[in-house]
C-alpha cells in the first residue's frame, strides 16, 4: 500500500462510444486534490452536477456499474475505475459529455495509457485504507465473493461457463507490485454472441462490436485476431471486480475471492461490508 496518497501529474484526454448507449463522449482525466477522491462531472448538463464515485450512489448493476446522485448518471465506470485501483490513484476528477463513459477496447488498458501519459504525483496527505479483520461474505445462486484478512491486497477469480474456452478458469493476483497492468489492464469485455444479438434488438449494446468486446459463438471466438490471454476472460472478471470494489472509497487491505460473481453481487458485497464494522478497520499508512 502507499504511504501518501496520489493524483494525475496533469490533465489527459480521450474520446469515443458508450458501449450500451452507442453514443459519442469527450472524457477528461484531472488532477484533483487530496481527500477528493474520484469524482465525475458532467459538463453536457446545466451546473455542471458531480458524482462521487462510491457505492452508495450505485444505483443500476443489471448491464454495467451506473453511479447517481439526484437524477443525474454516469455509467459502466468499472473499467476506469479499476486503472484507478491499479495505479493507486487516490483522487481524480473525470468529466464527461455525455452519460456512458467510453468503451475504448473493451478493456483498462487505453486507460492505464492515459494515466502513464499523466504521470502519477505524490501528495501531501497520508493515504487511508480499510484492513480486512474476519471474512465477509456474499453468497447467492451457486455465486460467492468475499474479503479475507491478507498482508498483501489480492484478487482471486474463478469462473465456470458451459463454453469449451471458459470452464474452470482460475486466476489470482497481488495488486501492490504493478502486476495490474501488465496481467490485467488490457483484457476485453467478453459476451456470447446470442447474448450480444438478445441486446442489440433490445436497444443495448448500440456501440458494441468486436473491436471493442470478444465475442464466442458456440465453437470458439469471432475476433479475427483471437484472444489477447488464453485466459483473457477471467482477467477481465477480476478488472471489473477491482473496479466494482474500489467503489468503498479507499484501498483495501484484504483478500477478495470471487466465484462467478458479477456487478450486483460485487455490490452486494460493499454494502454488507459497511454494515459489519467488527470484521475490518481503517488504517492511515
């Protein structure tokens, strides 16, 4: 973990399409003070509203992780929220013209790009993490994930589909040694094409392609240039965990193992975590 928190050196930018909503977005990356945290801002609306990226104001996890605050959203986050988690950005500031946030490739890597474009500063103010005592839990439908006490922050995944490329993957990581960039940042979004063809005729996934997602038909991939991991799915699982999970606020020290989890029940667990204050604690480094 830090001793000290951390911010973007200075301002980058990008641009593209929303996966779900397939429409255009400017997104800008700043450097925010400390204490901020990670917020957005939506420069498209009046007043310019921010959301604060945090749990509490997670208000949709069917498609994507969609945070709001008095009727105002910015959706599927994960991804730029994992880079945050990744490179240990404590505090940010992000804006964005239009409600989704850009899909890019389909994974953290444009992103990680971004931040490594920056750079990264120290600031003056300690960081603060939350340190994982007793296990918590959330368990649902043949689905698990939950936090353990760990020297060392970890992620463990394992996922389980009735697909020849996607059974019985299990993969595992420590995120305090830049591991998440080289292992992580650049595995894609990935769905099965049924599944891609059932959102497309119901308005979802108007920005979607295979130039941002790996897709897989009943036989193998469709991408013409295949899969960037033999296991690029299951990283993909731990990205989105990282980024759902890093929605507490700050760091933490723990264990998180996931088992076919996905957003609702990654969320689940962030409100169960706040409600059982015996089982962790906040340290400042």
């Amino acid at each position: 973990m830090n001793r000290f928190q951390q911010t973007l050196r200075r301002t980058v930018q990008c641009k593209g399409v929303g996966l779900h909503s397939g429409k255009r977005v400017n997104l800008t990356i700043k450097p925010a003070p400390a204490n901020h945290g990670i917020k957005f801002v939506r420069t498209d609306l009046a007043h310019r509203p921010v959301i604060h990226a945090h749990f509490r104001n997670v208000i949709d996890t069917s498609l994507a992780t969609t945070l709001g605050e008095e009727g105002v959203i910015v959706s599927t986050v994960e991804h730029l929220m994992a880079t945050f988690a990744g490179f240990h950005i404590d505090n940010a500031l992000i804006e964005m013209d239009a409600y989704e946030a850009p899909i890019m490739d389909g994974s953290a890597g444009p992103f990680s790009a971004m931040v490594k474009e920056a750079g990264i500063i120290a600031q003056s103010a300690k960081q603060h993490f939350f340190v994982v005592k007793e296990p918590i839990e959330m368990v649902e439908n043949g689905k698990k994930v939950g936090l353990y006490p760990s020297d060392v922050p970890m992620v463990t995944c394992t996922i389980d589909f009735d697909h020849p490329l996607l059974s019985n993957q299990f993969y595992s990581i420590t995120l305090d040694d830049g591991r998440f960039e080289n292992e992580i940042s650049r595995a894609r979004t990935f769905g099965f094409l049924h599944e891609v063809d059932y959102l497309k005729r119901n308005g979802f996934a108007k920005g979607g392609s295979l130039d941002n997602a790996v897709v897989m038909d009943k036989d193998g991939v469709l991408n013409p240039e295949g899969l960037r991991y033999e296991d690029e799915c299951i990283r993909h699982k731990i990205l989105d965990c990282i980024g759902d999970l890093s929605l507490l606020g700050m760091p933490i020290l723990g264990h998180i193992i996931a088992h076919k989890s996905g957003h609702t029940l990654n969320h689940s667990l962030l409100q169960r975590f706040m409600d059982r204050k015996s089982c962790w604690e906040t340290v400042q480094a």
